[in-house]
C-alpha cells in the first residue's frame, strides 16, 4: 500500500470516527432508555438519567439553584434533566471513540453506570432495587457498542491494516477487513449509522415506555371517598374573576396550582402502607396509619400558600381549600416536651422541613392534610398525607408525602433549605401583585382600564386594604373582594380612566393589624421578597 492508501486511511479515520461516536451516542440512549423502562417497572426515582438529576439538585450551591429558579422557574427540573442527559451522549460519544481505538468504551458506560448507580442507591428512598436501573442500563450500553461501533485501525506504522484487523480479533460475518478497500468505504459504515440510528430509536422507544409506566405508578387512590369534616365551612363565594377576565380565580384550580419541590420523580405512596411516626422528644411516641388518620375529627381551612422563592409579582402562590387534621391534635397525642422547639418533618423521599413547634401548636390551625379542592391530594401536592401551616412559606411549614414528625430543636436537626442558606424561620410577608393588565399592554385613550390583582398576609391577619398608584400622583383605594379569612389571600380592582402616554401603575396591600407592606426591596433569598409589584402600560 502506498502513499494513496495511507491518505484513504486518514480519510477513513476522520469519517469512522464520527460514526464510531455516533455509535457510542446510540449505545447510551438505549441504555438509558432501558435504565429508564426499568426503573419505571422497579422504582421511578432510580431512572439513570433522574438519580443523577437528583443528586446534582442536593449538591448544587443556593446561589446555582437561585439562579435556576429565578431564570427557569418550573422548567428548571426539565432543564436540569436534559442537561445530564447532554452531558451522558457527550461521554456517550467518546466511549464509542474509544470503544473503536482501543476498545475501551465499556470503561466509559461502566464508569457512567456506577456513577448513576451511586446517586440511586443514595437517595433517601432508595429501595431495594435502586441499583438495578443503571445495571441493566449499562448492560444494554455495553451489548450495543460492542455490536455496533467500527473498529478503527489502531496506529501501526506500517499500516498493515489487515493485520490490525485480525489483532483485534473484529471479524464478523459479512463485515469486510478494513483492508477491503471498495467495500470498507461504503457497507460497514451504513451498517454503524443503521445500528446508532436503531439504537437510538429503540432507547427513546423504551424511555417512552417507562415514562409511561412510572406516571401509571404514581397516580393515587384513596380507599374510600373524603370524611366530612366536623363543621363543614360555607361554600367559598364567587369572586371578583367573573367580571375581570385575567385576575386569578379567588380559589386555584388545582392543575394551576404551582408545584415546588426537590423531587425529580413525583414520589408514589400507597395509602394502604402509609404510616406517620412521631417521635423525638415527645412523652409518648407512636404510629398513625391512613385509615386511623381518616378516624380523627376532620377540618377545612382555607389558606393560602406560597413559596419563600417567589418573586414580587411572581406566581408560586396558591389558594384553595384543604381537608384535613389539626397538627395539635395530632401533637397532643404525642405529648411535645418544653425542650422541643421545632417539629422536624421528613417526606417518604427524605425531604426534611423545620417548623416551630408553637406553629403546629397554636390556633392557627396547621393541618395534616388528606385533601385540597374537594379531592384527595393529588401525587405532586403531596398524596396520601402533607402539612400545611397558615403563614409560613412552604419551605418551612408544608412537607409533602409526609412521612415522619419529629419532636427536635433546630440546633440539633437543621433542615434541608436551612443548611442551603435559607433562614431557619420565615413568616409570609405582605405582598400584593397586579394580575392585570399585563405589564407592556398597551390601550387607547379615554379607555377604562381595570386594574386588579391579589393581596396576601397570611401571617398578619389577611389583607384590611389595597392601594394602587398610577406613576406619582397619589394612592388610591381598590374595591376588595370577598374575605375568605385571614390565611386566604384576597382579590382587589380598581378602574382608571386611561390617559395618553406611557404609565407606572404600582400596587400596595395594608394587613389586617393596620400595616402597610413594606416596600423595602428584598430578593427571596433568605426568608422572601418584598418591594412593590409595578407594571408599564401604554396609552395612546
Ligand atoms: N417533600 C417535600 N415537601 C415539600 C417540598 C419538597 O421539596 N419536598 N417543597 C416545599 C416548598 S419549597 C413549597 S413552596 C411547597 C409547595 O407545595 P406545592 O408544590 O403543593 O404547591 O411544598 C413544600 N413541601
Ligand atoms: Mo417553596
């Protein structure tokens, strides 16, 4: 072989190597698509892709996470997935390089497999089968490079490719040596591209087929319908929505209900199983089961509820109403002793929340909630079991799938968001939000504009009244709507009469101890932000 030969070599090289990573990227979608179809059959949370998801979630830094929050919203957990994902088909990529060099590329999916392993098995609600994911995901991984990548000659100097051939011991049926010129440069390569292509396909085939089994797994039953409570409350009013097409419904419906939580897999409880231990520094530790739970007095609350990392202006607030048990019933049974200052919840996924033992305690009226709007709490809002403390954000006072209460101080057990920068405590602030219109619409002149929105102070006894200023001319009063109590956030509206040019419309809330919100700027982090919610509009 002469010099022509040798530059066909390089030319190979180049080309083979592409497919020999496209190889390597189909190897590891279909081992991912099969650590994924596993755990949907075995347990959700340890899918590959979302143990390793999870774990980055608790090792990322607050400032990270902040920034994902404030950037992404709820799409940050999508975001984060895709990202590890990236990440994955890019080493996915190279151990199909490596796998065609030096056959190596089982050290890359064995190294990914124990990595995802790892993050499994250390999760909280690791069961026993969390490892079994990432095995049968490198398995699949490692059958389909070898049956799939290239093999590139490895560097001789003579380039005697036959020769390298048969060293490494790739022959197969029908798979011409690298020697053979004409049929090399065509077949070989087809059938690496036909293999990646097929892989990759039949890994987000059976993505597809696990994500489609663990959502079967998630969705919750409840054995029986809802208890009546002891004394039900009135049916919530109508509220102002009706006549303000935009403001947000007095009462949220729950598939608008904002969702936060750590949890990369919605976490699957049977009720049947559920129990609730208390224990810790209590006179009388004990177990309640679902079915003893439901035996207890029942009540409604309406309350609001609403996120420390909600931005002025910003929609992680909801408000409904809940079913459920008194927290302090609950505690009384135990007995809390005086040296307790907080009560440490743990979640079935190994969340843990901090709240004041006088919170859980005191007439308020937390809830152990079985329910929200009429219906069983659905998987994401915490189903079969979670708290709901009025006044504090949920970081600190609404545990979903609730697992375990613990009679602590916070000096002995810091909670998860505690030991991330987050203040230890932190009451709702007054905060009140313009809903419409949309900041940047614009309007003719002459034209009524309805300005309205919510208000909230679950902490300080509901919302006494709303003001709203347009650019510097003064405050004036919005009509409020209905009260719901002081843990409800309140509707408001007021009409201006537009008049030409560009505005600043600003809303103000005052509680119902008779103190205005403070318009002190604050960013969430660490205990909520506060400031004034401000839009622009336009008028011509
Ligand atoms: N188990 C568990 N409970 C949790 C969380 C969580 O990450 N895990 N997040 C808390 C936070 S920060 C908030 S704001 C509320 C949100 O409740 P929602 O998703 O039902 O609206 O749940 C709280 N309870
Ligand atoms: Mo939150």
């Amino acid at each position: 072989m002469g010099a022509g030969g040798a530059a066909y070599r390089a030319g190979m090289n180049r080309s083979t190597t592409w497919r020999a990573a496209a190889a390597g990227v189909g190897a590891t979608v279909l081992g991912l698509g099969a650590g994924h179809l596993t755990a949907g059959l075995v347990a959700p949370a340890a899918s590959p892709a979302l143990a390793v998801g999870s774990a980055v979630i608790d090792l990322t830094p607050r400032s990270v996470k902040e920034w994902a929050v404030a950037s992404l919203g709820t799409a940050d957990k999508p975001v984060l997935v895709s990202g590890v994902v990236l990440v994955v088909l890019g080493l996915g990529a190279a151990a199909g390089v490596l796998q065609a060099r030096r056959g190596w590329g089982g050290w890359v999916v064995a190294a990914l497999a124990a990595v995802a392993g790892l993050a499994a098995f250390t999760r909280p609600s690791a069961g026993a089968y969390a490892v079994l994911p990432a095995l049968v995901a490198a398995a699949a991984a490692m059958v389909g490079l070898h049956a799939a990548s290239p093999r590139l000659p490895r560097s001789t100097p003579t380039g005697d490719h036959s020769a390298t051939g048969s060293a490494a011991g790739t022959e197969e049926p029908g798979i011409p040596r690298p020697s053979d010129a004409s049929a090399v440069s065509h077949d070989p390569g087809r059938r690496v591209l036909l293999a990646a292509g097929g892989m990759t396909a039949g890994g987000v085939a059976l993505a597809a087929a696990g994500a489609w089994r663990s959502r079967a797994l998630v969705s919750p039953s409840l054995p029986a319908g809802l208890p009546t409570p002891a004394s039900p409350l009135p049916a919530v009013p109508a509220g102002l929505e009706g006549a303000v097409p935009g403001l947000s419904p007095l009462r949220t419906p729950i598939t608008d209900f904002y969702r936060i939580d750590t949890a990369l897999v919605i976490p699957r409880v049977d009720a049947a199983s559920w129990r609730l231990r208390i224990d810790g520094d209590v006179e009388r530790p004990f177990e309640l089961t679902f079915a003893d739970l439901l035996a207890m007095p029942m009540v409604e609350a309406d309350i609001t509820l609403n996120c420390v990392s909600n931005p002025v202006g910003g929609s992680y607030i909801g408000s409904t109403r809940w079913l459920g048990v008194l927290t302090r019933e609950v505690l009384a049974r135990a007995g809390v002793r005086p040296t307790a200052d907080q009560i440490l919840s743990t979640s079935v996924d190994g969340m843990t929340i901090s709240t004041p033992v006088a919170a859980l305690q005191d007439d308020r009226g937390a809830l152990l909630a079985i329910a929200m709007d009429g219906r069983p709490l659905t998987a994401a809002h915490g189903f079969p079991v979670r708290l709901v403390t009025p006044g504090l954000y949920g970081y600190v006072g609404a545990t979903k799938w609730l697992a375990r209460l613990t009679a602590t101080t916070y000096a002995d057990h810091p909670a998860y968001w505690s030991t991330r920068g987050w203040s230890e405590r932190a009451e709702v602030k007054t905060q009140s939000r313009i809903d419409v219109p949309r900041s940047g619409e614009s309007f003719s002149a002459g034209f009524e504009v309805v300005i309205a929105g919510v208000a909230w102070s679950q902490a300080r006894q509901g919302i006494s009244r709303v003001e709203v200023q347009v650019d510097d001319t003064g405050w004036h009063d919005a009509t409020l709507g209905p009260d719901v109590g002081g843990h409800y956030w309140r509707q408001w509206r007021w009409t201006w009469p537009a008049t030409t040019g560009q505005h600043r419309i600003t809303v103000r809330a005052t509680d119902g101890t008779g103190a205005l919100q403070t318009s002190e700027v604050a960013d969430p982090a660490p205990n909520g932000a506060s400031g004034l919610h401000t839009i622009q509009i336009a008028v011509a």
